[in-house]
C-alpha cells in the first residue's frame, strides 16, 4: 500500500495582539502532518515556475485529503532540511481522486 510520510508544517496562531504597523502578531510552531506524499517536480513543473515566480521547485507536497492545515506560505520541514511552500495549493475534487491525497504544494529549499 501506498503511504506518506511525516512532515513538520509552520502554524502560525493569532495572538489577538498588532504591532506598530496595526498588522497581527503571530506565535509559530510547528505540528506533525502524517501520510504526505514528497515527489519530484517535472521538468515543465520546474521552468513554469522559474519563469512565472522566479522560484525553483525542490518537490511537490501530496497533502492528504481532509487536512485542514493552512498550507500556502508557510515552512515545512522533513529529510532534515527546512522548505517552504510556494504557490497556491490546488485541490481536485476529492470523492473523484483515487487514493489518500487531493491536494497538492509546491516547495522551495531554504538553505
């Protein structure tokens, strides 16, 4: 059977609290994200992205279906190096999609 594998994925959580600038202020942490697919880029994957954002993709992320974590944006650890996500996350239609994931992530290495 196929299966995923752990990942650390940032939360940011709402203090309630605004800085100078009236933004909000967040704490970070990070939580456990079982079952989620690390595959390769293709190389079309690799030059749109380049091309359209300027970043270059080191893998795409096959979160499980039902997650409901935040995942744009935010920095997800597993191999022992730290990534972050980039782009919008695309979902299909999950009772249509075969298998354990309906969504998909790109992400970029951050050392």
């Amino acid at each position: 059977m196929l299966r995923g594998m752990t990942v650390s994925l940032q939360v940011l959580t709402d203090t309630g609290q605004t800085d100078d600038f009236n933004r909000p202020v967040y704490t970070e942490s990070f939580t456990d994200v079982e079952n989620v697919l690390v595959g390769q880029p293709t190389t079309d994957d690799i030059t749109s992205s380049t091309d359209l954002q300027g970043k270059e993709i080191a893998y795409v992320l096959g979160i499980p279906k039902g997650d409901g974590h935040i995942w744009e944006g935010r920095e997800v650890r597993f191999f022992g190096r730290r990534f972050k996500t980039f782009g919008g996350q695309i979902t299909g239609i999950q009772s249509m999609i075969p298998l354990s994931w309906g969504s998909k992530i790109n992400v970029e290495a951050l050392e």
